[in-house]
C-alpha cells in the first residue's frame, strides 16, 4: 500500500531503507538485508515499520535573521546544535527567508543540496515544505558532489547544506566560497568549543571561513535560545526563539 503496490518502482529507495510518501513524509524499514559485492542490494521480509512525519515551523528564524547580515550583505553562517535540536528547521527557515527576501533584504537565489531529503522533504523531486520562490534543490544528492554541481549549472549566490563534517564536505565548502558563494550549512556540537576539537572544523574555524556562528541551546524551561557569534566566535547577541524546544525539532 504505502509503495502504491509497485515495490519494484521504489526499489532504490528500499535499497536505502525507506520510502518517501506524499507530503515528505517518509517510512524507515528494516528487515533482512540483501548484499551483493560489498554493497546493500535490497531488503526484504521487511520486519518493522518507523513513520516519520514531515513538518516544518514557518518564522522560527525570525529573531535570528536580521543577525545574519551586516552592512547590508548576508554573511556565510554555520548553524550549531547537538543532534536533533532543531539546527535542520532553523536552516530550512532561513533558506525560505533568504529566498523569499524581507522587508529589509531583497530574496536572493540559493542553491540547497538535501542529501537526506530532511530540507525540503522532496516527493519526486518536488519540496514539500516552504523553501522561497528562488530555492532550486538537490534531492538525495551527496553533499560535496552536490555543492560543485549547483554552482556549475544555477549560478546561486548561496549554497545550503545540513550536518557537514567530513574532509570531502569541507574541501565542497572551500570550493563554493572561493566561487564567491555565501554558504549557510548546520554542524553537530554543543558550542565553539566542542567544534574547535574537531579536526576536520579547526581549520575552518582559524581560517574564519564563516562570518556567523549560530548557536542553538534549550533552557531549562522548555525553551529555546540562539546566540549569535562572529567569525571569531564572539558572542553578540543572545535571543529568545518564540517557539517552544519540544516543537522545534525536524
């Protein structure tokens, strides 16, 4: 039912063990995994069933968004969170706003490389979720195969990516800004600190590749904090986000 009776048309997607659904929605399975030379072929006798639903908080980014520029010019921005702590629905939020444009800022073209399918929540190939009328996306597209290929065929002036970390993702990043690319992408960590231990980041972060830190935090009243810091990890602006945590997750 949920493959539209037509298992073999999502064969791909089983091999990665899910199926899209209407929405964005996504169903994860597990059961027995099929290999052949190295590689997972198919799963079948599909045991277990994880719905995930699809949603997405429109204006979470609205207290932070103005931080994001100076002088007029948006600035390259990493987003920072421990995992599932809501670094994916600030990103989606700002790639709408940057879009779209505000009041202040005219929309600008971003070019955004989904590798899981979380951003946009692509149902063959169409986002599901608001991500502004000058959004083009990379659906289930390797991160650092992705940002090369954005910027070789539509031209963005910014390029969006979740979770980067790897050697390959950071060479992609390098490569886009030295294009003259803004880059807004989100990192695992508790804070400067914590990414500073990382090996692959610290480059990164001495070479002040990012002119805005955004670092995300709960509260212990259920709340949420953002706290903006500069290209040398400087605190200058801590904000209150006008959603609640519980509901501030992908």
């Amino acid at each position: 039912y949920l493959g539209n009776y037509s298992l073999y048309a999502y064969e791909e997607e089983i091999r990665r063990g899910y199926l899209s659904l209407p929405g964005g929605h996504r169903v994860g399975i597990a059961g027995r995994v099929v290999v052949e030379d190295g590689n997972i072929r198919t799963i079948t006798a599909i045991s277990s069933l994880n719905l995930r639903f699809a949603h997405q908080i429109l204006g979470c980014a609205d207290e932070v968004i103005p931080f994001l520029w100076r002088d007029g010019a948006l600035q390259s921005t990493l987003i920072v969170s421990p995992p599932g702590k809501g670094k994916t629905t600030m990103l989606r939020d700002c790639i709408r706003q940057i879009s779209n444009g505000t009041l202040i800022h005219p929309g600008m073209t971003v070019g955004l490389v989904d590798e899981r399918s979380e951003i946009g929540a692509c149902y063959h190939g169409i986002p599901q979720n608001d991500l502004g009328i000058r959004s083009d996306v990379l659906d289930d597209c390797p991160k650092h195969l992705g940002m090369m290929m954005l910027i070789r065929t539509m031209s963005p002036k910014v390029v969006a990516v979740d979770e980067i970390g790897s050697r390959m993702d950071m060479e992609a990043v390098e490569y886009a800004m030295n294009c003259g690319c803004l880059v807004i992408a989100t990192v695992h960590g508790n804070g400067m600190e914590d990414i500073r231990k990382k090996p692959v980041l610290d480059r990164m972060i001495q070479e002040k590749w990012f002119d805005r830190y955004l670092i995300l935090k709960h509260t212990m009243t259920d709340g949420m904090t953002a706290t903006v810091c500069d290209a040398e990890g400087n605190s200058i602006v801590v904000v209150s986000l006008s959603v609640r945590a519980g509901a501030f997750k992908k």
